[in-house]
C-alpha cells in the first residue's frame, strides 16, 4: 500500500537522488574552491597590510558565501516543485540576494567591523570567481547521472 507521499509523487526515484548527490558534490567542490581562495587571500592581506585587512577579506568572502549557499538552498526548493513558477522564483531569488548583498556591503562600510572596503571587495570580487570556478570544475569533472545509466544504476 502506498502512503501519502507516495502517492503524491513526492519520493525521489534512484536518478533524482543521484542528480541531488551529484549537484551536492558540485556545490562541494565551488565552497571548497572558494573557502581556500578565501584562505589564501586573506594570508596574503595579513602580510601586505594586517589583521583588519585579513578580517575585511573574510568578511567579502563570507558574504559571497552565504550569497551563493542560500541561492543553492533556494534553487533546490523551488525546482524540486517543478512547477512554471520555479524559474520566476529562482530569477526572483537571484535579484533579491544580490539586492540584499548590496545592502549588506552598503551597511558593513559604514562599520567598524569592516577596516579596509578595498580588501572586502577584493574578497568578493575574488570569491565570486573562485565560486564560478568551482562549479565549472566541478561541472566538468562530474558525471552528469541523465548521460551516465552507470551513475543511476550504482
């Protein structure tokens, strides 16, 4: 007897669970990638100018972070619907994250928190490439489960 989930099409098949392990892996890759950049970057403020500039780096780098994390988030839920609206919604998200990212360096400026807003936006700058980066490569390091029947079947 089938329960209520079931019966509404909500359980995955084997091939939607491999899609989600696989786009999990890509978005792995992307936060690892940017993560080290962030790392990297940031030693390399501490060297040329400090601790406040190192923290400003983190900072941009964090922001981009939660930027790109939440839109993952965002994307999952709106096209596990798979409903006309989830492209609106997924364009939607994007316009108001990047609003909100605005907003949020806008404010962080006028903070102590943030020391050097050169450094914050040489965090962003570069994680937002970093992160592009990393879904590249791990778009084209990964097997995509919908050409691969091995990856479905295993």
């Amino acid at each position: 007897m089938m329960d209520n989930k079931e019966a509404a099409g909500h359980m995955g098949s084997t091939a939607d669970t491999t899609m989600r392990r696989w786009l999990i892996r890509v978005e792995g890759v992307a936060t690892i990638a940017t993560v080290a950049g962030a790392l990297l970057l940031s030693a390399v403020a501490l060297m040329t100018d400090g601790w406040a500039a190192a923290g400003s780096v983190a900072l941009g780098a964090g922001a981009v972070l939660v930027f790109f994390a939440l839109g993952a988030w965002i994307d999952a839920l709106a096209l596990r619907r798979a409903n006309p609206m989830s492209g609106i919604v997924v364009l939607g998200s994007y316009a108001i994250r990047l609003a909100l990212l605005t907003v949020v360096a806008g404010w962080l400026a006028t903070t102590p928190w943030l020391a050097s807003v050169t450094w914050f936006g040489v965090g962003v700058a570069a994680a937002a490439v970093v992160w592009v980066a990393g879904m590249i490569a791990g778009h084209a390091t990964g097997r995509w489960p919908i050409y691969d029947t091995a990856g479905v079947l295993a």
